[in-house]
C-alpha cells in the first residue's frame, strides 16, 4: 500500500488567512493541500474556485493542491484549474457521462487525475478500466456539500474493496476523518487522509496530522 500523504482540508480554515494558514499546515507536516471547489450546482454551497487557487499557489511556492472539484460540470474547469496551478483534479463519478475522456484532458493539463463517489455510490461503479487509469479514488466519507459532518462508517467497505482491486493506487478519504475514525479508514486500505475541523480545530494541528499519519504507515 502506498505510503500515507495527509491533505488537510483548507474549508475548516481562516479564509482571511488563507495563504498563511496553508503554510501552517506544510510546517505542521501536511504533504497536500485538499481544496474543496463548490458550485452551487452539484452541491447547494459555493465555495471558492480558479482566482483563490491562483492565488494560493503563487504564496505557496510549491503546494500540492488537491483539488476536490464538487460541480456540476467537471469537464468545464479542467483549464482554468491546470492555469491556476492545480496539482490533482478530482471530479465526481455523479457528475460526468465519461469518466475516461475527462481523465484524458486532465491528463492533457498535466495534472493528476482522482475520482469521487458519494455515499451512495457503489465502488463497483468504478471500473477497473477507470480505476487503472485513475491517479487516485476518493472515498466519500459524508454527503459533499459542507465540512463538520458525521463520519458515516458504513462508507469503509468501499475503501477495502477498491483497495483489494487497486493496491497500488492513492485511495483518499474525506468527511469526518480525525484521530477517532482514522483507524478504520487505515485497515480498510485508504492512504491519502483529508482532514478540516479535526486538524483545524485542533490547538495543535502538527500533532493531529502527525497521529494519522503514524495510523496509517503502521
Ligand atoms: C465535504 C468536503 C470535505 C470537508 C471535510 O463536502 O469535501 O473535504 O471539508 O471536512 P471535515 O473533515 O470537517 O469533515
Ligand atoms: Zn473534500
């Protein structure tokens, strides 16, 4: 199983703050960057798009910015997110007809490609021709649309199930994940961690990322 990388998500931070509070979590050993786009459409929220990100990745020389793209239309941003610095793009398997050829563009802007599902998305709607070509698979761990929510456990077994298919894929969870649900998410196969109010809300966020990293490379 690939090694962990932990992702904290920037939508529990201080939007005031943005660039520094992105530093703070590179400082506090976070490898990525979980950005949360929103449209309004595919979830009721909007969150922010290209312009911040661009603006985040000229302060953060450097920054892996996993992008979390929850819009209606994925095939629409690629560009502007490949010019506004994005790392990895990842659509939902909800929001597409095909899955491939928008992997294919995203790979066209050199970025790395994941993809979503919601909850009640089976993983067997990730083929394993889309799974091969996939850089990563992203486990929905709660319903997009808003950080803070219930982590909903009975999400897990997609995450052994991709993992059984894929061993050498990066398998993200996002939604509720933090110090008490991180377990569960490590047996099941999952190495790529998103985190907002367990790191954010945490006085000491370093320690937080340093605990799910340590569950997950045990
Ligand atoms: C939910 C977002 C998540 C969320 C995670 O729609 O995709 O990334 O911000 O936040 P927590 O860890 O607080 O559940
Ligand atoms: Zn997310």
């Amino acid at each position: 199983m690939p090694r962990a990388i932990i992702s904290p998500s920037v939508l529990a931070s201080d939007f005031g703050q943005l660039t520094a509070e992105c530093k703070r979590m590179i400082k506090g050993g976070a490898e990525w960057l979980h950005m949360d786009v929103m449209d309004g459409h595919f979830v009721p929220n909007i969150t922010m798009g290209a312009p911040i990100l661009s603006c985040v990745s000229k302060a953060v020389p450097g920054i892996f910015m996993d992008c979390h793209m929850m819009v209606a239309q994925p095939e629409k941003w690629v560009d502007d997110i490949a010019n506004a610095g994005g790392s990895l793009y990842c659509f939902h398997l909800e929001a597409t007809s095909d899955p491939l050829s928008l992997i294919d563009a995203i790979h066209d802007r050199k970025m790395k490609a994941g993809v979503a599902i919601s909850p009640d998305t089976p993983s067997t709607a990730i083929t394993d021709e889309l799974g091969e070509a996939a850089d990563m698979l992203l486990v929905m761990t709660v319903y997009p649309g808003r950080g803070g929510q219930k982590f909903l456990e009975r999400c897990v077994p997609k995450v052994s199930e991709l993992r059984t298919r894929f061993p050498e894929k990066d398998i993200e969870v996002d939604g509720g994940v933090g110090p008490k649900t991180i377990d569960v998410c490590a047996d099941a196969g999952s190495n790529v961690i998103v985190a907002g109010t367990a790191i954010f809300n945490d006085p000491k966020p370093d320690k937080v990322i340093a605990i799910l990293k340590e569950t997950v490379d045990k």
